[in-house]
C-alpha cells in the first residue's frame, strides 16, 4: 500500500489490535486495528436503524402561533415541500435527512453483521464500495445544523417545543458518526477477503 502523505510502498500486514502500521519514510498511520471495531459498527449501525424509525414516527417540532398548533416529522416536512410547490427542496429533505442514513446504516450492518461470525454476506463487496462512495452524500448533520439556525429565527414568532423525534435525530447523527469513524477501511476490506476465502 502507498502512504497518503510521501507516496512510500510499504507491504499491507495484520497488525494486532489497538496497533497501527505506520509509514516509515514519514511516521503517518497507514492503516489501524481497532478493538472491537466490527462489534462496535454493527451495534452502532443497528442504534441508528431504531432512532430512523422513532425519528419518522415521533414529532419532531412543535410549533404554536395564534392559536394554531402545528406537529412536523421529517416526512411531513419533505412531503409539505414537495406539495407546496418546491420539490427539489423536499426531495433533497427526503433522500439526505432519511434514504441516505437509513441506507448507509442498513448497508454498514449487512457489510459488519456477518463478519463479526467470520462470513460475508452475498454482495458484501459491492455493498462496501457503494457505501464508500455515499459516504460524503449522508448529510444529517448539516440538516441539523441548518434546522437549529432556522429555529433561531422562528423563537420570535412562534412557541417552539423539541419532539422526541428531534432528540432522536441528534443521537442519530451521533450513532451515524460513531459507526463510520468505527472501523478502518483497510481493516474491512482485510476482513472481507478473509471472509471470501
């Protein structure tokens, strides 16, 4: 493997856990055995596939002006966009805020779920290289950050109350975090060709 920083090759070896391989030009880590990084994925993965649905089912905002109560759920929020006339917007809610992390936590448990017994899934593979490709595209955190912006400028004009739904994104995006930063590529692919043979 070619060190990301000077470009050195170095043979690709098992390392223990809680260890690295570093580069031995420059000292950069090559690659890192996590402990228990397939216990920890999968865990994290399967958190996140529950909080998805107490996120589409619980309220997210409540919002009360006038008299008038409002609930919001993320899938009310997408569907109201796209009924009212903006639904790029609403289909951008919709696939970043619940199609992308739902699929990117189904496909982190399918890849991790059977290696944990030494197996790989059918397509395991394929599944891996499209979640390494989606990686960038699952952008909840940037939904949450704009929502509490938003927010910030509706406190004026309206009472606003958190849902349950509103807490379980923001564990969501924490599990989502968790669960990418749990395991090192090098170490999954490794674990997939062992897995293969």
């Amino acid at each position: 493997m070619a060190c990301h920083f000077c470009d050195t090759l170095h043979e690709g070896v098992a390392v223990p856990e809680r260890t690295a391989a570093r580069c031995q030009c420059c000292g950069v880590v090559l690659y890192q055995n996590r402990p228990a990084s397939l216990v920890r994925v999968t865990a994290f993965s399967l958190t996140a596939l529950i909080l998805m649905g107490i996120v589409n089912t619980f309220p997210f905002l409540t919002m009360e002006a006038n008299g008038i109560r409002t609930e919001l759920s993320l899938f009310r929020a997408a569907r109201e966009l796209i009924r009212e006339g903006s639904p790029a917007i609403g289909w951008c809610v919709a696939v970043f805020t619940i199609f992308a992390p739902l699929a990117m936590a189904g496909g982190m448990l399918y890849v991790c779920g059977p290696l944990l017994r030494g197996r790989a899934a059918p397509g395991a593979r394929h599944v891996a290289r499209w979640l390494g490709r989606t990686e960038p595209w699952n952008m909840i955190e940037v939904f949450l950050l704009g929502v509490l912006v938003s927010l910030m400028k509706l406190g004026d004009m309206a009472d606003l109350k958190f849902g349950v739904g509103f807490w379980a994104f923001a564990a969501l995006m924490l599990c989502m975090a968790a669960a990418v930063a749990g395991i090192d590529r090098n170490e999954l692919w490794d674990r997939l060709e062992v897995a293969a043979e």
